[in-house]
C-alpha cells in the first residue's frame, strides 16, 4: 500500500500523494476531519448559490504536500495556484502534480509577497486557504493577519479566506469552528 495523503471525495478520490521523506514525520498535516470540514463549508456556499465551485479559483498559500489544492480540484474548483517558499516541497510538489498543469500552478514563492491580481480577475470568486506551519502563530501572526488584510483590499473579486490555526484567534468578522486542538477561520466579503 502507498503511503501519502489521500484525497478524499470528487473526480480524483482515492488518489495518494506522496511525501517527501524529510516531511514523513511532519505532524501539521491537515486531518481528514479538518479537511473534509472545510469543503463541507465551501460546498454549503456552492449550494446556497453564494459561490460557484466551477468558476472559481483557489489558492493556497501554504501549500506543503499540496493535499489540499488537489482536494479542491478534485472536487470541482476550475483552477487551483500553489504557493510553496521551500524548494524542496516545492520541487517535489512540481513531481507529484506535473499531470495537472492545465488546473494547478505552482509557484515557488513566498507567501507573504503575494501579488495575485492579474490571475485572479478572470474568477468571480477567489477562496483562499491559509495553513501557515504552526511555529508562525507564535512568530508572524501580525503577517499572517496583515496578508489577509492585503487579500481582501485587492481587486473586485468575492473572496473566502480559510485560515487553520493551532488556537483559536480571535479576528473581527472571521467565524471560528474548532475541531479537536485545530481551528477554522472562516470570513467572506
């Protein structure tokens, strides 16, 4: 049996992403509880006709195993960009998804100098997910607050911003949902 990540639901269930060996032990993966948590969210969106998954873009700016962008194409998003700083996540990311170029860019860079707007014009609507590694919340959370300021100031588009936290934070107009020791972020505008 392979070892990996699974996606969970959509046109690619069942489908394994590796890991590189230096991320084997790794603990912050997101859980499948959490995962499956925040498209339940973007799913009730899409039903209530507030967004369309189809016509809509997806970003993650921590990017990591790539588990969850992959998640989101496989469950309807048109299009999914892919931040990684590390080059070594980042190269094996490149491996793992080079099947996906026409819905999945990868881009190896820092997320905290994000500047998305001319891709992002073409979508009606923008959802972000934020899982910064865990260490920042102590270190950069003042950034990590201030790049999500940044995102909703950009450009014309509807967005969803999806942040997982280590505790809870408690940001103006965000909603919490706790799962266990992990929290949603949840805001839209």
């Amino acid at each position: 049996m392979k070892k990996g990540l699974k996606v969970q639901s959509g046109s690619l269930k069942g489908r394994t992403i590796s890991i590189p060996e230096k991320l084997k032990s790794h603990q912050n993966f997101t859980s499948s509880m959490v995962k499956e948590a925040i498209f339940s969210i973007l799913e009730s969106y899409d039903l209530q006709g507030q967004i369309s998954k189809k016509d809509s873009l997806f970003v993650d700016l921590f990017a990591g195993s790539g588990q969850i962008g992959l998640e989101a194409i496989s469950r309807g998003f048109q299009k999914c960009i892919m931040y990684e700083v590390s080059k070594e996540r980042f190269s094996h990311l490149a491996n793992n998804l080079s099947e996906y170029n026409e819905s999945i860019t990868l881009y190896n860079k820092d997320a905290f100098r994000l500047s998305l707007s001319n891709q992002t014009e073409a979508f009606e609507t923008v959802v972000y997910f934020l899982d910064p590694p865990y260490s920042f919340w102590e270190s950069k959370e003042h950034e990590i607050y201030n790049l999500v300021e940044n995102i909703f100031e950009a450009g014309l588009n509807q967005k969803i911003v999806i942040i997982q936290s280590p505790r809870k934070v408690e940001w103006k107009d965000f909603q919490i949902k706790s799962y266990g020791n992990t929290h949603l972020l949840i805001h839209a505008n």
